[in-house]
C-alpha cells in the first residue's frame, strides 16, 4: 500500500468509528480503534476481529446495566462474592442449599428468603451476595436490614 491508499483506509476507518460513537455503540468504538493501533489485528480474520467488536459492545452495555441496577440495591457490601469465605466448613453451611439459592430460581417461583443467625455469622455478606447474584441476571434488588425494613412497613401502615 502506498501512502495515499493508508491514509484513505484510516479515513474510512475514522469515519466508521465516528458513526459508531453517534449511533452510541461505544464499545465497539473503542474495540475497534484498538484494532486499528494493533499492527497485528489484520492477521486475524473477519469473524474473529467482528466477534471482538461486538462482544466489546455488549460487555460495555452489559456493565452499564449492571452498575444502574447495584446502584439502586443499595446494598451494604456491593462486592459481595460466592468465594471461600461462604464454604468455610467451620460455617457448617449446607452447600447445595447455597448453591440452589445462587441460581436465583426461588425469585422466579416468587418465594421468599428470610436468613437469620447469630451475630457475626456473615448473615449480611451472604445475602449481598445473593443479591448481586440476582443483579447478575438483571433482577430488580432492594436491600434492607430488618430494623429497617420494619420501619418502612410501619411507616406506611400508617398512613
């Protein structure tokens, strides 16, 4: 390629990353302008390079939505995780009942969860991480202590 001919394909190339920003695709914006600042992305093929440009999109939109979600479940400990912690055999847990829980199929057969324990047992780091399991799969989450949530109730039975 000579030089006209590159400064032509970055032309084209500048002007496909800007319809992308205007149409709001920005992650495959961004995808792509690392592609382009790759020397070696044109060793990958069309699929390949066209898979990472929409798996880019979708991850950013996938975040975004998850962010707008955790934030409104103002949960207390927001990472909150299923790792180690919870299968401390010390807990004596009962793991197959945590690992249903986790799939978050009791919220679709519209049960419920009430978790108590004594003090200090993690009670709360659990169902924050239940909750961020649910927020996961993009269910809708409000985090209350009981204290609080009794107030709330009270609040507007009264009214």
């Amino acid at each position: 390629m000579n030089k006209t001919e590159i400064k032509e394909e970055q032309a084209i190339y500048m002007d496909l990353y800007e319809k992308l920003k205007s149409m709001k695709f920005s992650g495959m914006a961004e995808e792509l302008r690392l592609q382009l600042e790759n020397p070696n992305s044109d060793l990958e093929s069309f699929q390949d390079r066209f898979e990472k440009l929409v798996t880019a999109e979708w991850n950013l939109r996938y975040n975004k939505k998850f962010e707008r979600y955790l934030k409104k479940a103002k949960l207390k400990i927001p990472g909150a995780t299923f790792d180690e912690k919870l299968y401390d055999t010390d807990r004596q847990l009962d793991i197959p009942t945590i690992e249903k829980l986790n799939t978050c199929i009791w919220i679709d057969e519209g049960r419920n969860l009430v978790v108590t324990g004594m003090t200090g047992t993690g009670k709360t780091y659990y169902v924050n991480a239940l909750a961020v399991a649910a927020l996961k799969q993009f269910k809708e989450v409000r985090y209350y202590s009981a204290s609080k949530l009794l107030l709330e109730l009270s609040a507007h039975e009264q009214v």
